[in-house]
C-alpha cells in the first residue's frame, strides 16, 4: 500500500520520527507513527458510493476540532474512512507541499496523544 522509497513518506517519517519518543509502526497497511497510541499515519482512503478512493501520499492527523473544521475547507484535505467519525482528517502531499504546516500538524496531533511527560519535553526541547 505504500511505496518505502517514496521521498514524501522519508520527510513524513524525518518529521514524525523527531519527535520525543516517537517511533513507527505498520498498520492496516500504512505507516504509523505513534508513541504510546498512534499520532499519524500515513496514507489514506474515503468512502465513495461504496467503494474506498485511496489517498496514497497524504497524511493523517488528530487535531484540535475547530483547526479540523478550518482544514477541511482546504481542496488538500479529507475526512478519512474509519478515523474521521473520531476526529482525524487526511492532509493530501505533493511536491509542492508547504513542510513547515505539515510539521505544525503532527505537532499538534502528537500534543493531543502523547500525554503530558512527552508533550513537557517537546516543550522543553523548544
């Protein structure tokens, strides 16, 4: 599902992976990244008439619901199969991706699963 070599899951993975603690995991098919629960993933898919629409080179994120509302008026985003009844929204990439808002993101996800000790030495290291 997922090509290991692709060069937007190696800056995906450079930008999950430093954050404190964080390691990754393959999941349903798709790279996770994750502490002590999942933080991202990625990779994606939305349900269409039945059928499920892949999102191959997307990330998928956990963060606060009124930024989720604000992304999802963005073309680049999507409310995931199975996550998005709890929250979770698909940030489609490419190569023109702005890196610095993908890295805010997962930021913000991490924030919101890694618990406090972790989330205290994130701030620490800032």
């Amino acid at each position: 599902m997922f090509d290991d070599a692709d060069p937007i899951l190696g800056r995906v993975r450079e930008l999950a992976l430093a954050l404190p603690d964080a390691a990754e995991k393959i999941s349903h098919g798709h790279p996770a990244f994750y502490t002590t629960k999942v933080f991202a993933y990625y990779g994606g898919s939305v349900k269409v008439d039945g059928t499920y629409r892949q999102h191959e080179r997307s990330v998928l994120v956990l963060v606060d619901p009124a930024e989720r509302e604000a992304l999802l008026e963005d073309a680049r985003s999507y409310v995931p199969a199975y996550l998005g009844p709890s929250g979770w929204i698909g940030v489609d990439l490419d190569d023109d991706t702005d890196w610095d808002e993908i890295a805010e993101l997962l930021d913000a996800s991490y924030r919101r699963t890694a618990g406090r000790r972790r989330v205290a030495l994130l701030d620490h290291d800032a």
